[in-house]
C-alpha cells in the first residue's frame, strides 16, 4: 500500500502521532513473530536469552513483558523489519534509528480496569536520555485492533505542550487521571483511537500524552512497541541505567535505519 509521506511526516510533527494505512510488516515476518509471542509468554526462549522482565502470564490482566525481542530471533526480525523502518525515517525525519527497548504487550479480552493503560507521555519513564527530541515508539499490531479492543489512543498535538510529568502508565482509572492533567490554556483534549489491522503500525513522539480502556471483545489485543532513538538524541552522560547500558550490542539494541547504507 502507498503512503503519503508528506501527510504521515506532517502528522508526527503537527499532531505528535501518524497513523499509516493498512498491513506493513511483512507477512512471513508477521506470521513467525505471531507464533513467537506465544513462546515468550509461555517462556520459550530460542535465543537462549530471556527477556528482560517476564512477569508470568495473568489472563486476568495486561501482560507487559520487557525486550521480549533478546528472547526471539522472530521477534528481533520483527523489530527490525526493513519497510517499517524505511517508513519511520520518512515519518520522523531521522538519519539513523534505534531500538533501545521494545515491550509485549497482550491485552486479554474482558479485563476491564485491568487492562487499561493510564494517561502518559513516555518521557515520564525514559529520564536517562539528554532531551525529549528524537525519541519515539513504533507500535505494532500483531492482532487486528478495532474499536472494542481497548486500542491506544493518542491526545492530539499534546506533545507541544512540554513534559508535564502528569500521567501513570499504570494507573487504572482514566478519568481522574485526565483531571489532573493540565492542559495548556487555549489546547483542547482531542483523543484519536489507533485502530489497525494485523501487521499494521503508529507511531509516537515520546510527549504525546496516550493511553487505552479495556479490551470489551472476545479477541486479545496483541502489540510490541517498539523505542527508538534517532541520531539526535545521546544518553545522560555517565549514565549507567540499564537501557542506555547496551547501546553498542546489536542483539539489545539494533540500528534499523541508517540513512549511509540506504
Ligand atoms: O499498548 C498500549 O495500550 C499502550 C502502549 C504504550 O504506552 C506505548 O507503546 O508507549
């Protein structure tokens, strides 16, 4: 399918977000990382290598495992799939990308507050990097995601506002939540649901405040998103937190994008 990549580009830079149309990661690629998603959760590792935060697997609740991509080769395919990554320079601008983190995220259906995702700009949790510019998520379906499925939802242009420190990833309930954000004067609270098919992607500024509701169907909603970092952004100096600590090693942390070898 083809983009606009002027309208996807403009999106992330005016909106905070860009939302392309349609199934991009390959399918072989999608099919093997829909198989191994179901290893990792249930603790089939074929890298050898676990990931880096496997809480067990609660059907009752948003199952969140950390780098499940150092624990699949599939995975690791996945993340670094070539026409995603190609995109995500059209989107961001960068010269270079990098994975740095990358999270599973399966989301049961009936879960109800269990399921949510609270409010929150990403930056909240990603304090080790110098500057808010040049750090992002690919989100990738790895389940269609429709509207009963509790998909992410973005807050229009919200990243303009700065890093407000306001939202909790975890935190269940939304509304009070949202009440103790405060939203710049003369900006409105526009929330836009990322709804996808399987293989299809967002993608986010690490300032645009989102979240998602429970997931009502009878399907999970299946995702791994992605962080990234471009060529503008370094680690704190002399910072030693655990995911600025593996930057050189392709297995934690592979280049997906690299403008020289294009
Ligand atoms: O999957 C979700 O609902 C939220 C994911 C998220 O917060 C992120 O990818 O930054």
């Amino acid at each position: 399918m083809s983009h606009d990549h002027d309208a996807l580009h403009r999106g992330f830079v005016e909106e905070g977000f860009a939302i392309p149309r349609g199934s991009l990661v390959d399918p072989d690629t999608l099919a093997a990382a829909q198989a191994a998603m179901l290893q990792v959760r249930d603790g089939t590792f074929d890298t050898g290598v676990p990931p880096s935060g496997h809480p067990g697997y609660d059907p009752a609740k948003l199952c969140k495992i950390n780098d499940p991509h150092l624990a699949s080769h599939a995975l690791h395919a996945l993340v670094s799939d070539p026409t995603v990554a190609r995109l995500a320079a059209v989107v961001t601008g960068a010269r270079r990308i990098q994975v740095w983190a990358t999270q599973l995220l399966i989301k049961p259906p009936a879960t109800a507050a269990a399921g949510h995702v609270g409010w929150h700009q990403d930056r909240q949790y990603w304090r080790y990097w110098q500057q808010p510019e040049g750090l992002f998520t690919i989100w990738m379906a790895l389940s269609d995601v429709e509207a009963d499925c509790g998909p992410m939802r973005f807050v229009r242009g919200s990243h303009r506002w700065g890093f407000l420190d306001q939202g909790d990833f975890f935190a269940g309930d939304h509304q009070a939540l949202r009440d103790g954000i405060d939203v710049p004067d003369g900006e409105t609270w526009e929330e836009v649901s990322a709804l996808m098919p399987v293989g299809g992607v967002s993608f986010h500024h690490c300032l645009t405040f989102h979240g998602s509701d429970a997931n009502t169907s009878d399907r999970p909603r299946c995702s791994v998103a992605v962080h990234l970092r471009t060529e503008a952004v370094e680690p704190n100096e002399g910072d030693e937190s655990y995911y600025v600590s593996h930057l050189a090693d392709p297995a934690h942390a592979p280049v997906i994008y690299d403008e020289d070898d294009a």
